[in-house]
C-alpha cells in the first residue's frame, strides 16, 4: 500500500474491533458499534473482514498493511500465535487505535503482549465510551518512543532488556493515572489492558531479523489500549451500569 494509503485511515479509526473467527461477535454487538460510530471508522483485520457482510460497510474499514516487512513479521509470528490475534494487534498499533473486544476468551488471547491490566465492574455505558475514547490517546502519546525502541531492537543485547522492563513499569504508571476515574475491583473480569510488542518481537529476533532494517516496522513499538466491554452495554438504558 502507499504511505497515503495509510496515511488516510490513521487519525479516523476510533477503534479496532477483535475478534476470534471462530465466534464472530453477535449481531447486537456490531449494531452497537454501527449506532455508536456514525461519524468515525471502525478499523477491522483483513483476515477478519469476511466475517460479516457489515465489515465491509461504514464505519467498518478493513485495514492494509502499511508495509510488507510489516505483513512479512505478522506472517512470522502466526507461527506462535494465532493469525487472526497477531494481524489485530499489529494493525491497532500500526494505526495508533485501541483494540476492542467483547467476548472474555478474546482478551485472554492478549495475555501473552499485556503489561498492565485493570479490573474493575459495572462501568456505565456513557463512562466505556468516554474510556474507549481516552484509550485512543495511548498509542499516540507513546509514539515518541518508536525510534529508541527499533534502535534497541535491531541492536539486541542488554539495551533490549532494559528497555523492555522499562517500558513495563511506564504502562502501569500511565495506566493508573490515565484511568484514574475507574474503582480497581481485584476480583473483576478485566476492562483495559495495555499492550507492548517489544518482548515478543524481541524473543523473536531471529525469526524477524529480515525485516528490521525496513522503518515501517518501528509502527510496532508503539503501546496500545485493549478494552474489554463486559457486561455488554448494548440492550440497556444509556448511563446504566452492567
């Protein structure tokens, strides 16, 4: 794709929607996301598009690789995670959105890139979007940390390491202060999670070293936001808590 291309949909997506193909989000789900985004798009993986004829209309938008060293890595990876999830990921932080999900087994799936979660209960609808709509700056504010952390990983070694850990500590910081409005509840499913690539594609190093001497690969070293709409806010009363 052109760099316009990409170029285009990368301040309009609200959000990405994630989900598994092997349960496709229900109807009521993705009418709440029509409802709730008449005026901004909704991104969606090209594996994923097919799931529904819906995907392929307003404010659904299926998303290109912005690079094949980017579809080159994904493609490498499915070979550890599953395709669907990887391709997700990577095109939220490769267009700065949050993910969003709607089925608890969905966001488990993101164990393996999470850094930070909190858990928290019976957040009004009104209060998820005001949220969904905060997650969308985490991306963007971490973006100024791309070019040290593709430095680091082209390089290896104990700069890897150390920034890995710090940029651990830097998401539970961020995340604490950025969701300050929500009432942590240990014993709650999750509501937002952040997400950092780095680890992994620094585990992966050999796996991937043919394609980090292409820029477009540092749009993966971005952090981004997964939220976790559980209990589903469609089918109740606006401001209404699960």
């Amino acid at each position: 794709m052109s760099i316009l291309e990409w170029a285009a949909h990368f301040k309009n997506i609200r959000c990405l929607l994630l989900c598994d193909p092997e349960s496709p989000p229900p109807e009521e789900a993705i009418g709440w996301i029509v409802k709730k985004h008449r005026w901004r798009q909704v991104g969606i993986g090209e594996n994923l598009a097919d799931l529904h004829p819906r995907f392929k209309d307003h404010p659904f938008v299926p998303l290109p690789y912005p690079s094949r060293s980017v579809e080159g890595i994904v493609k490498g990876l499915a070979e550890v995670h599953p395709l669907w999830l990887m391709e997700s990921v990577t095109l939220a932080l490769c267009y700065s959105a949050p993910l969003l999900c709607f089925e608890r087994e969905v966001f488990d799936a993101l164990v393996p890139f999470l850094t930070w979660v909190l858990r928290t209960a019976d957040v009004p609808e009104a209060e998820a979007i005001r949220h969904l709509r905060i997650s969308g700056y985490v991306p963007i504010d971490f973006f100024p940390q791309v070019k040290e952390s593709f430095l680091a990983l082209k390089e290896g070694g104990e700069t890897l390491e150390k920034l890995i850990e710090r940029r651990r500590e830097e998401t539970e910081r961020d995340g604490r202060k950025r969701f300050w409005r929500l009432k942590e509840r240990p014993e709650a499913p999750p509501f937002v999670g952040y997400l950092d690539l780095l680890p992994l594609l620094a585990k992966e190093r050999k796996r991937i070293g043919g394609f980090l001497e292409e820029e477009t690969v540092g749009l993966l070293l971005s952090i981004t936001a997964a939220l976790h709409f559980w209990p589903p806010p469609w089918g109740r009363p606006e401001g209404e808590g699960g």
